[in-house]
C-alpha cells in the first residue's frame, strides 16, 4: 500500500545507524583504512556477524600484513578515531569479543539501537516508509511508543519486515528488524551509563516475554545535532529467528507490553535487583523455549523456582534460612507457598494436564489432601535428578514428563511476573491448546 494513497496520517520512521541486513547476512560496521601492529596502513572491514551466530569480525584486503595468528592485538580505525581490541584468526582476518568507542560520559539526546529477530506486531501509529526502488510505502502500525520509569522509547519496524522474515525457517539466521530509539521523556540528556539498565531491562524483558533469546544490538548514543557521541560493538545473545512465539506474551497485547516495562525499568535501575531478576529471567527463558531436551527444560525451570522461592521465603524474612532448608518445609511445601500467596491456583486441571492427573491419581501425601501441581513438579523433577531415586514412574506415564515441563514453565512464568508487580494479561503456558492469542488476566489483578 502506497502511503500517498492510504489517506491516513504516517510518520516518518526512525532510520538505523548500520543498514538492514537480509537474513543471515553480515552488517559492516566499517569499512576503510585501519593500521595493525606493523604500523602500516592498509583497507579493511569490520562486520556484525548474522550467522551461524551474532559476533564481531575483521578482515584486511591485503595479504601481506603481518598479524600474527591467534595474537591478541588493535586495529586503529583511522575514519572513525578508536582502536579495536582485536584477536587474529590467521594473516589477514579474525574476531573481536567487543568494544566502545567516544566519550562514555558524553552528554546523550537519544539512544538508537538495533533489534534483532523480533516479530511483527501491529503499534499505535503508521509509518511512511520507501520501498527499495523509492516508491511511497505505508507501514500499518509499524511504530510501537512505550512511556516507563522516565524514558520514552520508540520502536519502528523494518517495512519490509514479512519479506526478511519469509526465510527465518532456516537454521541460525539473524536478521535486524526493528529500529529504536530512547530518549527522556522530559528532554533531558543522559550518559551512556545511565542508559545502559533500559537495554538490559529491555533485551531481558522482550526475550522472557517471548520465550526465546532477542537482542537490541549495536546502541549510538547521539547529541541533539544526530551526531554519534558513543556507541558500542559486541555479540549478544540472541537466539535464531522464529516466526512462532513460544512465550506468555502475545505480540498484539500492547497494553501488557507497556505494563512489563513499567515493572522492569525501575528493578533493573537497581544492581542488584536487576542482577536477580534477569539470572530469574534466564532460567525461565530456557525453560519456556520449545528446543533441547524435555529434561533440561525442566532442570532450568526447576532451579529459576528454586531462586524464586528463596526470594519469596528467605530474602523476605518469612523463613531463616535453617528453616527453609528443613525438613519441614520440602520443596512442594516451599513452592505451594510461593503459589498460593501469588494467588496461583496449585490445582492440576484434568481438561489440560492429563499425563499429570493419571501420575497424581496414584500418588499419596500425608494428611489426606489431593496431589497438586507443586507435588508433581516437585517429585518429577527430584525422580529425574536424583540417582536414588526410581524413575520408571516418570516414564512409565505417557506424556508426563512433557507435562510437567509445561506446568514448570507456567508457574516460573507467573512467579517472575508477580514479583514484579505485573498487572497485564497472559498466555497459559501449561496448556498445549487454545487459540491464537487466547490470554487470560494474571490471577493476583
């Protein structure tokens, strides 16, 4: 759709510092003259990496420079002003783990940064875009606006985001998708310092809220003339596109976007909460993706409970820590807890988790009470660590450990969310079927 004849109001997008990148294809971070440690000049590159994985590299155009293979040395970057910490693969190429360059302490207006491998939603307003050969182009709702903890954060998609997403089926590609940009919503400038917890709030987040590794990659902080005052090369983690989501958040939610960066930004302002809470996120990332071993998942998603627990029992001063580790309080005891004050109903649902209805229908607890989900969670997870322990009625129960994995991800899911305050809707995570986008209001709102 041309934007000249939609007849709707568009904005102009953001444009990206280093250029949009087809899937898996490297992104040049520069190219020009460099000088190595023979002290002579010669033409060379340095390019972001998009597959098999994100990464750093430089190559010179010449083969009689004389780098030493696998030495650690600089490349001086004559147009751009810095040296790049670099390590050699071989004469003429090799890898950097990562760098910045400018004035760290430079007063910024604006932040621009680079995501990858997110996907497509619709946002608040339309963009006026330029097809490849110049033509007008409207982006539908391509720019998404979110307000959090003082920042006003921008975030354009690529218009021709369903055509670089057409190949992501591939293994390992990467490929940039969005553009951002994060400013003070009352105009004030900021460091590089202090900017640097709204990118890991941000890289965190979107990746919990999606079930899988998305980076905003490649940050330029800018003055108010748009001229680069500091910017940093590094590889982060991301993992390969995915056209599929296997995360609690749906895409289309906005409103409950908004609300999780409400929560992070103010935790993560924080050492050492935001440490806390993304090693949380971490474990819960792993635990929510769909690849690797049923198992692992589960080991992941048992210890970011474990963490939680912890947090909820022993940081808060509702258990010492001589109790928390007694006998008395096991671990479904430690995790029931932790659900039941989150307002998450421990109950196992036949109509869901069958596997685990049949397995906890032949267990027995002390005190006549029904088996729960805590139990199962609990007792699956210490059948499969523990040598000791028989683990034939794990697999003997069809379906069962696959059960419990979804089960584990819910509650770790949830339990992340209400620790932060999280008043938006989400996916149920234990449940394997439903429609697309089907969400439901965290149980504690």
């Amino acid at each position: 759709m041309s934007a000249s004849s939609a007849g709707l109001n568009a904005e102009t997008p953001l444009s990206p510092v280093y250029p949009f990148n087809a899937p898996g294809e490297p992104i040049a971070l520069y190219d020009g003259p460099v000088v190595g440690s023979a002290g002579t000049e010669v033409p060379g590159v340095v390019q972001y990496d998009c597959s098999p994985k994100p990464g750093i590299s430089w190559r010179l155009h010449y083969e009689d420079h004389d780098l030493t293979p696998t030495d650690q040395t600089e490349l001086s970057l004559l147009d751009l002003g810095f040296d790049l910490p670099v390590f050699a693969r071989d004469a003429v190429s090799g890898w950097c783990n990562g760098a910045s360059y400018g004035d760290p302490t430079a007063p910024l207006d604006r932040l621009v940064a680079h995501w990858f491998n997110l996907p497509r939603w619709h946002g608040s307003a339309h963009l006026a875009a330029h097809a490849a050969d110049g033509t007008p182009l409207l982006v539908p709702a391509g720019r998404s606006v979110y307000e959090a903890d003082g920042w006003k954060i921008t975030l354009d998609v690529r218009p021709d985001h369903n055509a670089a997403f057409s190949d992501v089926r591939k293994a390992n590609v990467h490929v940039m998708t969005h553009v951002m940009e994060i400013r003070r919503l009352n105009g004030n400038t900021f460091t590089a310092a202090e900017v640097s917890p709204v990118l890991s709030a941000l890289h965190a987040g979107l990746s919990f809220a999606l079930g899988r590794w998305v980076a905003p990659a490649l940050p330029v902080g800018q003055n108010d003339q748009e001229q680069t005052m500091w910017g940093e090369w590094g590889p982060m983690l991301c993992d390969p596109a995915r056209r599929i989501s296997s995360g609690w958040w749906y895409p289309e939610d906005q409103e409950s976007m908004a609300n999780l960066l409400a929560c992070l930004l103010p935790v993560f302002r924080d050492p050492d909460k935001g440490q806390a809470l993304r090693l949380q996120m971490q474990y819960a990332i792993t635990a929510i993706a769909d690849r690797g071993f049923v198992e692992q998942r589960i080991m992941s998603g048992a210890a970011g409970l474990e963490h939680v627990m912890w947090q909820e029992l022993v940081l808060s001063g509702l258990l010492t820590e001589d109790e928390f580790n007694s006998r008395s309080w096991p671990a479904h005891r430690k995790l029931r807890t932790v659900l039941t004050d989150a307002g998450v109903d421990p109950k196992v649902r036949a109509d869901r988790l069958p596997a685990i209805t049949a397995f906890a229908a032949a267990q027995q607890v002390s005190g006549g009470r029904s088996v729960d989900g805590a139990d199962v969670v609990t007792r699956v997870r210490n059948r499969l660590v523990h040598p000791k322990e028989a683990q034939e009625p794990v697999y003997g129960v069809k379906g069962l450990v696959t059960e419990t994995w979804l089960l584990t991800r819910h509650y770790l899911a949830l339990l992340v969310l209400h620790s932060i305050g999280f008043r938006g809707s989400y996916q149920d995570l234990s449940r394997t079927n439903g429609w697309v986008g089907e969400t439901e209001p965290v149980p504690w709102d």
